[in-house]
C-alpha cells in the first residue's frame, strides 16, 4: 500500500511538471493561481491546452498499462503485450481505413473493431486445434499481424490527401497533441467501465494462475475467462488508442516496470501499479517530447519508442538468458 | 451421493473406460488404483467434471454434473490435479486464499467466512506457522500440505486428489494419507484419490476401485478387492496378498 501511495505521489509531481513545462514555462505559484481558478494566461494555458493534454496522457497511460498487465498475466509471458501482439496496430489500421473511407463513426468504436479483428487473426493464426497457446508464438505471430496492418495504414495514407496524411502519420505515431476535454471526457468514462471490468478479471487471472485444472475446479470455464479477460485487455488499448494513437511499448513496459516498483505479488496491487506506471510513462514521454528540444515539439510515440525498444532488446536478451526463447 | 451412471469416458473415438456404474460411498475414503493408462485420471477428472462423458452421466445428490452450476459444484466439491501450477512468489496464505473463489465471486469482498475457512484450512493440515511463507520455500510434502489447505478452503463435501503422493517420499506420502483419512473422520468428508501404492491405499482406504485394461476389474472393501486374482487380471502381476501385520489390511508382496 505504501509503495502504491509512493507511486501515486511521484506520477502527480509529474503530472505538476507536465503542467509547468512547455513554451510557456509556469512558476508553482503561477500553476497553483491557475489551478484555482484565477483568470489570466497561465489559467488559459491549463484550461485549454495543458491541461487537457496531461489529463489525456494520464488516462492513455493508465488503459495502456492495465491492458499489458492483462495479457501479460494471461500468457504468463512480459512480452505479451497488446502492442507486440498487434492489437494496437489493427485499431490504428481501422481508424485509418474509417479516415480514407470517410466513414463517420465514432473513433472509439472503430478503433474497438480493429483490435478485436487483429486479436481474432492473431489467435486463428497461432491457435492450433487441441494445443495450448504457446506465448511466444503468439508474439510472433502478432508481430506479424502488426507488420502486415502497419504496412497497410501506410498504403492507405498514401489514398489521403497530403495534409490529412500528415495528420494521420502523426497520429499513427501516437500523439498527445491538440487533445481536448472531449478527449479526456471519453478516457474518463471508459476507464470507470474497463477499469472496473479488468478489476472484476482478477478472480479469473488468479485462478488461471493455478494452472487449466484446479481453475476449472474452482468453478471457472477456462476457455470463457480467456475471452473475456483478452476482450477486457483489447478494449483497453482500443480506448487508448482512439485517444492518443498506437503509442509504441508502453503496455510492454508498464507491467513489469509497475511490478517491480510495487515489489509484490498480488493481482490487484499489480494491476494498480501498472496503471499508474503506464500514466507515468506516457505523461513523462510527452512532456520529453514537447519539453526537450526547445522550439520542436515531437509526437510521444517517438519517446515511448526510444525507450521501449532498448527495453524489447533487454526483456529478449533475459528471456533467452532464462531458456525461454 | 457421488456416482457414475452407464458412464463411457475416453479421447476422440476411443473409449477408455465403458459403461461403469459406480457409486463412491458417502463420507468415505476411496481410491482408485490400476495400472498406467487405464483410466484412473481420466476418471478423476469426469468425477469433478473436468472432461465430459462419451455416454452415461456423473451424478452428485441424484442430478447430473452437467446441470450444476459451476460455481455451486465448486463449493460442493473439490479436486486437486495432479500437478497444479505454483504462481511465482507466492505465499502459503496466499494459495490457500485462492481456494475461496467459488464463494466470492468476481468482485465479491473477502468476508470472515472466507478468513475462517482459510484459517481452518491451514490448521487442518498444520502449516498456520508457516503461512506467510513463499510455497517455493517449503519442502515437497509441506508444499502438498498447502494445496490440499487451498482445496479444504473451498469447504467441499466431496473432495477429490490425483496422485496425491506422487514425488513424495514414504514418510510424506504416509503423512499425506493419514491427513486425508483425518479430515474423512473428523468432517465426514468424501475423499477420493488416485493412488499407486497398494498396500498403501488399502491401510487408509475404505473403499478401493480397481481398474485394469479393460475396464473395472473390482470395487469395494480393501480385502475384498485386493487378492492375487484381482491383481493378476488388473496389473498381470503375480503376487501374495498377506495381512498387514500392523493393521489387518491386505498388503501385496509380488512374486
């Protein structure tokens, strides 16, 4: 309990540096005056564009993490996360293709569709008939999945006109800019119910720990409890993503970080760890990105991607250390 | 009243076992017993409805397993398979929480029923003192001990255990038993179990089901099921069948 308040305080000082930071810097004092309702610039700067916009990464951060926790209990493997697995990607390609198409559905939903289609494609494609799921070539596989939408996003985009694919490139990277409260509003509404949902799969996870057997003896149908924690877990990275984009590597890193800083065990602390480390890693990879390099503000997924791909190197160079690849 | 009716179990189109009318007697101690691939797990399992019949019906108070809501056979009946997985870490209290999933339900809190059942648990099989420890930290019998606490804390009538002593040596595997036949005769709990030991299986049996290749060789009291006929047709093994000198149980001494 105390490790999680001690991670709950360090993500709101970054969310306060978040706040301050940018090309108009803000003293605590000028963040506190804004905070509290106080007209004046740093009021605006909060309300309409700061604000929004940590929120946003805060709740991206937070479906993320929850999401790789999900999946990696599920495969009791910390590479499956729904960003290897393709998930993400297939809800990115979906978003693009309602774009081309000019569809005019509600992004959530078809982000929703399109990780539910690549987690079905990835299942039938790694799935045989009366063998248990091997975790890694469940990775593979969505690896694949992933090449084969991302290449397909990027045919599509070509279809666009030039300054609506500019757009869509920078939200395929995953981007935090420009969201609004609409944005947050949504995140809000979908983490009460996700979140809520991935509480209720603890049960299930902990039974399925047990391994196959002793859960179905405990009263699970193991089969139903997989589907309806994987649909939990793509339903929270489709959220994410309708947000902010397939940012790359945060549910990769989030559960295993969050896991470590909790230094526990138990399901539901994880879980909670997880969240809150996926919020701060996204509300420090965008602050990276807007807050390093003065006058260039880059899309977050290009910092999430910096710093998951040395930890994909390191988590795969381990796992083949332990003999499991 | 745990029984099997005309019950055909076996994998894709080959019967392992066929229509076997059994009944396991309330409140007892049974065990099944036979020789590799006849039939002893896959028989377990029907019994706990972990594979489902070819033919015929498992029945439990008169009804079919198939009818049964999976939670409330959880809290009726238990089984231990032969070799659960020990997540990584974990404590003793822990694993013997877990056994109280049945009654929570997916967001249910944990109330003092579930802290007194898993307090029971681990006292009935004496690990209390060693109840904040990792499972990995214990000794193999001990680590046993701890899984039988987790199915005890779903406070079944029934209780079923694949090859509970397998990979314990003698002094574990008789400590296993003799806990098993304690909780029979201090709770009236039904338990079966699958076992390899004869000799062992009839001195903490009351009740024995002797499977062979083709099928149920015999059943019922220990001396009436093991004699050299019984275990000629069920193993093709020659032996004598001598009584315990300890207990009056028959013992088997191959020849």
């Amino acid at each position: 309990m105390r490790r999680l308040l001690l991670m709950l305080l360090a993500l709101l000082a970054l969310c306060a540096l978040a706040l301050m930071r940018g090309q108009l810097a803000l003293s605590p004092l000028q963040l506190w005056q804004g905070l509290s309702g106080a007209e004046g610039p740093a009021h605006l700067v909060l309300a309409v564009i700061r604000g929004p916009r940590v929120a946003a990464a805060l709740g991206t951060g937070a479906a993320l993490g929850l999401s790789g926790m999900l999946f990696q209990t599920l495969f009791r493997n910390p590479l499956a996360a729904p960003d290897l697995m393709g998930f993400t990607s297939g809800a990115g390609l979906a978003i693009v293709l309602a774009m081309t198409l000019g569809l005019g559905l509600p992004v959530p939903l078809v982000a929703a569709l399109g990780g539910l289609i690549a987690a079905a494609l990835v299942l039938l494609l790694a799935w045989k008939p009366g063998q248990a799921l091997a975790p890694l070539v469940l990775v593979l596989v969505g690896l694949g999945v992933g090449f084969l939408t991302q290449a397909a996003s990027s045919f599509l985009m070509t279809a666009l006109p030039p300054e609506q694919a500019a757009d869509a490139q920078r939200w395929l990277t995953g981007s935090l800019n420009a969201r609004n409260w609409g944005h947050v509003a949504l995140l809000a509404a979908g983490l009460a119910v996700l979140g809520l949902l991935a509480l209720s799969q603890i049960r299930r996870l902990e039974a399925l720990d047990l391994g196959e057997e002793l859960a179905a003896g405990l009263g699970l149908h193991p089969g139903r409890a997989r589907i309806a924690i994987a649909v939990t877990g793509v339903l929270l990275a489709a959220l994410a993503v309708s947000v902010a984009g397939p940012l790359p590597f945060v549910a990769l890193m989030a559960g295993p970080l969050g896991a470590r800083l909790l230094g526990r065990t138990a399901l539901a602390p994880r879980m909670a760890a997880a969240a809150l480390t996926g919020a701060m890693i996204v509300v420090a990879a965008d602050l990276l990105a807007r807050a390093t390099i003065p006058g260039l503000s880059l899309p977050a997924g290009v910092v999430t991607g910096l710093l998951g791909a040395p930890y994909l190197l390191w988590r795969l160079s381990r796992e083949m250390k332990k003999g499991e690849l | 009243m745990l029984e099997t009716r005309d019950l055909t179990l076996g994998y894709d189109r080959r019967p392992v076992l066929e229509r076997l009318s059994l009944q396991i007697p309330e409140g007892r101690v049974t065990a099944i017993l036979g020789p590799n691939g006849c039939g002893k797990s896959t028989l377990l399992k029907a019994l706990a409805r972990l594979s489902a019949p070819q033919a015929g019906a498992v029945l439990l108070a008169g009804e079919p397993l198939g009818q049964y809501d999976s939670r409330a056979l959880a809290r009726r009946l238990a089984i231990l398979p032969q070799s659960p997985v020990a997540p990584e870490g974990i404590t003793v209290r822990d694993l013997v929480r877990r056994g109280r999933i049945p009654w929570r339900g997916l967001l249910g809190p944990w109330r003092d029923s579930d802290e007194a059942a898993c307090r029971e648990a681990l006292a009935a099989v004496a690990l209390e003192d060693l109840a904040t420890r990792p499972l990995a930290a214990l000794s193999g019998g001990q680590r046993q001990r701890a899984w039988i606490a987790l199915v005890l804390a779903q406070t079944p009538r029934h209780l079923l255990l694949d090859e509970p002593t397998t990979f314990l040596d003698l002094v574990h595997q008789i400590e296993v038993l003799r806990l098993l036949q304690r909780l029979n005769r201090d709770r009236g709990l039904t338990v079966v179990s699958v076992l390899h030991d004869l000799s062992l299986a009839a001195r903490f049996s009351d009740h024995l089901i002797l499977l062979g290749p083709d099928g149920l060789v015999a059943e019922g009291a220990p001396s009436a099921v093991l004699t050299p006929d019984t275990l000629h047709a069920a193993f093709g093994l020659s032996a004598l069948v001598h009584p315990d000198p300890v207990s009056g149980t028959p013992m088997v001494i191959p020849c």
